[in-house]
C-alpha cells in the first residue's frame, strides 16, 4: 500500500483569521490518492472543498489563510513543513493545477503560446525556440485545431472551452505526477464540458499520472472519478469507490445531494431539496455540523461528533447513522 500512495493527507486544518476571530475552514481531514487514479471531491460551495486543493500547493492567500496543523506528504515529503524555495520543485512540475476559470489564470497580454512556453523553460530548461515547438505540440495534444496558429492568439481570442485546453496544457506541461482540477467545467456548456472531461481522462491514462477532480456536481464526477470524497462543513463525511458511493451512499447528505439529481423519465415535478443551510462555521455547535438539515438526526448526534468508521473495503462514513441511511435507500423528505 506504501508504494502505491502518492499524496497523503493527515489532520489538515485551514485557518481563517478574520473579524477578531479565527475560523476553521478545512477541519481535521484525512485522505490518500494513490497512483495512476482519479479522485473526486464534491461538496457544496464554501466547504473547503477548493481550500482543500491550494494547500496541497500551498498557494493560500496570506496572512489570513494557513494551514493550522497537518501533514501533507507528497512521495515522502511533507509539503507543509518545505521552506517556500523548495516548493517551486513540485508546483506546475511534480503537481500541477487548473483553476475554474482560465481567463483569470491566463494573462491577457501573452500568447497562449508564450504562456506555455514560460513554464516549459522555468522547469525543463528549454530554450525559447525549444519551448515554442513543444508549445504548439502540447496545444495539439490537447485536440485545439490549428495548434500553430493557435498558439499566436491571445486569451481573449479564444472560446471558453479552448482557454481550458490551453491551461490544461500549461498544466501537463512538465508532465506533474498529480493533477489537480478545480471545477474546471463549471463555466462551459454540457456539450464542452463532456469533451474536456474525456480529454482530462484521457490524458490521465496516458500520462500514467493522478487527477483529484474537485466538483460541485456528483453527475461531474460519474463520469471519471474511481474514489469519491464527500465535504460537508471543512470534513469529509464519506469516501467510496464511485460505483459503492452512488449504489449505497450512507451519509445523510450524499443520500441528498443524489436525491436532488435530476432523473429521465422521472414523473416527479419538483425535485427533493435538503432544507436547512451550512453552519457558519465560525458558529459551530457541538454535535454533527448535519443535524440541522438531517431527517435521521437523534439526540446524541447534536451534542457529539460522530467519528469516521469503516462500513466496508474503501468505503468510511462520519454518521451514527449509516445503517438507518443505508437502509433507507432514497431520501425521506419530499418537499
């Protein structure tokens, strides 16, 4: 198991400080990702979910934001505790990241072109001519027609789906080993976002690297993620193969979030909804941060914490519950 794990994440907490009060965003979570696999992270806006994914990198905007405590172990080293001169070894070359959206990743006064070349001659050393040829290559590798041409044009040239490619090929540029995509079709219409989908699956396989997929949308996920994570309030409250996670989910609010998908064929006019709405997390009560909006909640679940148990292979919960979930089988609320 050693051998097969690239990233491990243990006890990582982000921190807020802000108003005269320090909250914590991202609370005590715990996760691996192992070669060569696709993992998924779904959770509602505002649940760290994206907190998660900036400090693996540890690009969170200072000095409000910090990591308050864990461990991020990247191939054996602990990215959290590296002086910030060593990390430029690992970003954009070992772990590479897309954002959601690219025109605010992407400067509007270079070439996409030159933009890739720049990470191509900061880690691979190439020289400018060198860089502009594998520029063009890699805008190829990611289906833009006319790489060449491409290549020459500016951000706002560009569709919406082709300013994704060209990040996406910014980002396998040095060919990282984990790739991280923060919604990166959220923007985009279904018809683009199924193809940069494939493309990122695609790319995935062929690169023999790791994607930790962030999406609000487990629909997203469906289609490419092997593991899932669900965050509800800074924790991951359950973790499954994709296929155990959508059969039987056992957290209350996985058990929602599917319920509210919309279905084909369905004779149902309005879908169910989970009532209620996210902690302030600077006001967290005792309890689970669930028992609000929960219909299996009992007395115990809103003065302790439930912890992370293990329901079957690969597949952990954080709920009193699970067995009542798991049973129960649809979501018990229709509104």
């Amino acid at each position: 198991m050693m051998e097969s794990r690239l990233l491990s994440v243990e006890g990582l907490r982000v921190a807020i400080d802000g108003g005269g009060r320090t909250i914590h965003a991202v609370d005590g979570i715990d996760f691996e990702i192992g070669r060569r696999v696709s993992m998924g992270l779904v959770g509602e806006s505002g649940c760290g979910k994206s907190l998660t994914a900036l400090s693996i990198l540890r690009l969170l905007p200072k000095p409000a934001v910090r990591i308050d405590a864990g461990r991020i172990v990247f191939e054996g080293v602990d990215l959290a505790a590296l002086p910030e001169g060593e990390l430029r070894a690992y970003r954009g070359k070992r772990i590479a990241m897309i954002f959601q959206e690219p025109m605010t990743s992407l400067n509007p006064v270079y070439s996409c072109g030159e933009q890739i070349a720049e990470s191509l001659r900061l880690h691979e050393g190439l020289s400018r001519r060198e860089a502009a040829e594998r520029s063009v290559d890699l805008l190829d590798r990611v289906r833009i027609a006319d790489p060449s041409r491409r290549a020459k044009e500016y951000p706002h040239q560009l569709s919406g789906g082709m300013r994704q490619r060209v990040m996406i090929a910014i980002a396998i540029s040095c060919s990282p080993r984990l790739l991280i995509a923060d919604e990166p079709t959220t923007a985009l219409d279904v018809t683009v976002q199924a193809e940069i989908l494939e493309l990122l699956e695609s790319l995935r396989e062929s690169m023999a690297m790791s994607l930790l997929h962030i999406s609000h949308d487990l629909a997203v996920l469906a289609r490419s993620a092997q593991q899932i994570m669900v965050m509800y309030a800074g924790k991951i409250v359950e973790s499954a193969r994709a296929e155990r996670l959508f059969e039987a989910p056992a957290h209350p609010y996985t058990l929602g979030l599917l319920a509210c998908r919309p279905e084909l064929g369905s004779k149902r006019l309005r879908l169910p909804v989970i009532g209620g709405r996210v902690p302030d997390p600077g006001d967290r009560l005792p309890g689970c941060a669930f028992a609000d909006r929960c219909p299996f909640v009992q007395e115990r679940c809103r003065v302790e914490e439930p912890p992370l148990r293990m329901l079957a292979d690969e597949h952990v919960v954080q709920c009193f519950e699970a067995e009542r979930v798991l049973a129960a089988e649809r979501w018990p609320v229709d509104v």
